[in-house]
C-alpha cells in the first residue's frame, strides 16, 4: 500500500479532465487510488463510494462526500487548466479548489480510519458525479443506493469553517401575458407593464420566516425578455427569477407563496434542491465550539441539497475562487485539512 500525498493525489485529478456527465477518467482515477490503498469500492454510474472495514450495520453512519466534476474553464485562463502547476506556495488547476482539494482531503481522511478497529461510527466516501449541473445520476442517484447514512459531511471550499445550513435553490420562469397592439395609438395591453408589477413585488416582498442561520428567503430577477419591434404593443413578458430559500421553508412552501401573490403564470424549473444542514442540538455544533471552528450559514447550493439526512459543508479551499480563472488552492490549505477533518471526526465520536 502506498501513502497518502494530497498534492500528489490532487495533481493527478487535475490532470484528468471531468466535465459534468463526462467523468469517467477521473472516475477510472479515484478507482486506481482506492485500489493502491487496498479499499474495496462499488461504482453506481460515474459515482464510486466505500465503506470502512469494520462496517457494522446498525452503528451510527457518517458519509464524507464530495464531487468528481468541474465546470468548464473559463476563457479567462492564462494557464493551462489542466496542468497542475505548483507556485508560490499554489497548487493551480482547473477544479483544484472546487472541489479537488475537499475530496482529496476526505479521501485522506477516509483512508486514515479504514483499518481501525472498533470506531464509534461507521464510514463511507463517496466521490460523486454532476455536483456542478444538479444532474440526476449524481448524488441523488447514489444515495439511496448506499447503506442507511445518519449524518453527512459534505467536502466544499469553505476555508475549513463549517457551514451548518445551505440555502435551498429554485429557477423560476415567469410569463406575464397582455394583448399586442399598435404602439402609435396606444392600443393593447402591454405585457412588460404587466410584468414590472410583478418584478416590484418580487424585489420588494419580505417572508415572515427568518432563519438564525441564513437570513431571509432571498429573490432576484435576473433575466428578461420581451418585445419583437418598437411600434408593436407586446403581448408576452417573460423574466426569469433566481430565489434562494431558507431553512425554515421548503421550496414548495415558497412556489406556493409567490403563486398567489404574482399575476403572471410561474413555472419552476425544479423543487428538488432544498435547504439542509443540522438541528440546533445535533452533536457537530458542540465540536465546532470545542474545537474552536466557525460556523456560519451559506448562501450557495451544493449536493448537501441532494442529501436527507443532515449534514455540514466543510473543506480546503475558498468558495470565492470557485470557477474563477486560473484556479488554485494553497498547498498549506491541503496539508492541514486531513489532519482537522480527522479533530472534527475523533470529537464527533466521542459525543456519540
């Protein structure tokens, strides 16, 4: 068996590209690090998990997960994205912070407690597919295939803070409907008119339910269309609308709202991603405290919305050069994150 080297490790997923629904190579990658490490993994599509050797069904279960995809690099690149260059102290590469950094660590990790004996929880790693497009056949895909999971750690860049609620997400198209018209004379029904009262309720409508947490629900128009000519009264208004849900709602909870409160006809392009994270007395928010960690609500979506079963975002890296040009994580950041995933684990089972 050989040992376990995080930049090593990382450099190599790098190197091998894994678009969304395109992860086969890096999929064929973790299997060979899995297998010099001598650990036994299943593969369910382009996702491959294992569990511990001492896996005892009925004993508390904790999943560490993250995902195999990357977006596309963006034009912006000066590097080549998949070539991992280490400088000034950077290990550069597309992918190398979202979320290479996390799932290498928590293969690390993984690897630290697969022998042990008598662990007070059991584990499974699970490295997943389409993170980045919300697909089907990743995590939502795979969780219900694996063994009964209690609590799940979620490997993001999040600086190794803990995020121990994520809002949910929905994309909302909007459709407001008037009658066309010739615009000299001010004939019709104009449907952007129609659509703007709308778009002032959205900008301006506060939910009562506030999360300690994450705040307030959360809506932003961000796209619109409308109009075929300058002299013709149009009939059709469409405006798409990004709302970030809080905790304290379920995603059909809001639609349901904001249907009887706009005129125009609401489509949603989904409920399934829904807020998650951990009830007040769950035992990882006593460990952050111990272990001094800061914990804070995050705005973005990751599979944690894929997940039920509570759980927490954490991992090397920072959520703000996600997706950004000429991507890096700090070599430091990879070198300290097994070793506090492990603290985190190690305090987790000691309140179990």
């Amino acid at each position: 068996m050989t040992s376990f080297d995080p930049v090593a490790v990382l450099s190599g997923l790098i190197a091998t590209p894994s678009l969304s629904k395109q992860e086969e190579s890096a999929l064929s990658y973790m299997k060979g690090i899995l297998t010099d490490h001598e650990v036994k993994f299943k593969t369910e599509k382009n996702n491959v998990f294992a569990l511990n050797e001492s896996f005892a069904p009925g004993k508390y279960t904790i999943l560490l997960n993250s995902h195999l995809d990357t977006v596309k690099a963006n034009t912006s690149y000066t590097l080549n994205p998949h070539d991992p260059i280490q400088k000034d102290g950077k290990l550069f590469g597309l992918g190398s912070n979202d979320a290479g950094g996390p799932l290498v660590t928590l293969l690390g990790t993984f690897l630290h407690f697969h022998k042990q004996k008598d662990l007070p929880f059991n584990l499974i790693f699970a490295a997943s597919a389409e993170e980045e497009i919300s697909g089907k056949n990743g995590m939502e895909y795979l969780f219900p295939k694996l063994p009964a999971i209690d609590f799940a750690i979620v490997g993001e860049p999040t600086l190794m803070d803990i995020a121990i609620a994520e809002r949910g997400l929905m994309v909302l198209d909007v459709t407001a409907h008037g009658k066309s018209g010739h615009a000299a004379r001010k004939e019709g029904v104009n449907a952007i008119y129609k659509a703007l009262e709308d778009i002032t309720w959205f900008q301006t409508y506060e939910f009562s339910l506030v999360s300690d947490e994450i705040g307030p629900v959360s809506m932003n128009v961000t796209g619109i269309e409308a109009g075929t000519q300058h002299n013709v009264v149009p009939d059709v208004c469409k405006f798409m609308v990004d709302v970030r849900v809080n905790d304290k709602y379920k995603n059909t909870e809001v639609l349901q709202i904001i249907k009887t409160h706009v005129t125009a006809d609401v489509k949603e392009r989904s409920t399934r991603l829904n807020s998650s994270g951990v009830s007040v007395n769950h035992p990882i928010r006593e460990v952050a405290k111990d272990l001094n960690i800061n914990t804070y609500g995050s705005p973005t979506s990751s599979d944690q919305a894929l997940i039920p079963c509570e759980s927490i975002k954490i991992g090397p890296g920072d959520s703000a050069r996600s997706h950004s040009a000429d991507e890096f994580i700090y070599l430091a950041e990879l070198q300290s994150a097994i070793p506090k995933y492990i603290k985190i684990l190690e305090a987790l089972g000691n309140k179990l």
